[in-house]
C-alpha cells in the first residue's frame, strides 16, 4: 500500500513539474507541506540551486508563528517570510509549483502570503 502511494505521489510531482521551470529572473517557488511545519524555497533551475528558503522553524518568524492562528496563520506567515527573503536577492517574478499537493489550505496560503510580499505569479 505504501508502495502505490509513494508511486501516485510521484506521478504527481512529475505532471506539475513538467510545465514548471525556474529561472534565475522568474525561479520555482516551491512549496513542502509536512505534519505540522511548511516550508518554502526559491529555486534556479538552470543552476540547480536554492536562492532562498523559509519555514516555520525560521528564526525570523518563530514568535509569530508561535502567536499565528492554527497551521494556516503559520504558512500566509512563511509566504511572507519567503516574499521578503525574495525582495532582498531581487526576485520580483516566481513561478509557483504546488508539487503534489491540492492548490487549498496551507498551500494556498502560503501563495496568498507571498502575494501579499509583493510576489508575483
């Protein structure tokens, strides 16, 4: 069972990633959803390197997230987080990769709270 799951996960990774591919002017903003944490991460796919990263655990927004709302406040928090570490390396322009994931919840979130940086998609 875990087998097939793990197969059906990647079929969907690899059907969003085809039509996807970050630059070093437009990067891949890519998004990973665990139990209990988001992460973020701005990635050059010529270059095969990240250019920026943020996560719940990132030491710039541990107290808010600690005050946020449930795991949704959190991750509209390291859309944010991620939008100003993109300002500051001048990313204005991204592409948005969801991965396996529905585009609902935190992972809509997190692309409202990039948004909100200044990101555009």
């Amino acid at each position: 069972m875990l087998k097939k799951q793990k197969q059906r996960k990647l079929r969907k990774v690899i059907r969003v990633r085809k039509k996807i591919f970050g630059t070093a002017e437009k990067p891949r903003l890519s998004v990973f959803r665990s139990l209990n944490h988001m992460y973020a991460q701005l990635i050059d796919d010529t270059k095969n390197i990240t250019i920026a990263a943020a996560s719940t655990k990132s030491s710039d927004i541990i107290e808010d997230v600690q005050k946020a709302e449930g795991k949704i406040g959190k991750s509209k928090l390291v859309g944010q987080l991620i939008a100003k570490k993109a300002q500051e390396v001048g990313v204005s322009q991204v592409v948005f990769d969801r991965g396996p994931y529905n585009y609902h919840g935190r992972v809509k979130e997190v692309a409202d709270g990039a948004r909100e940086g200044g990101l555009k998609f």
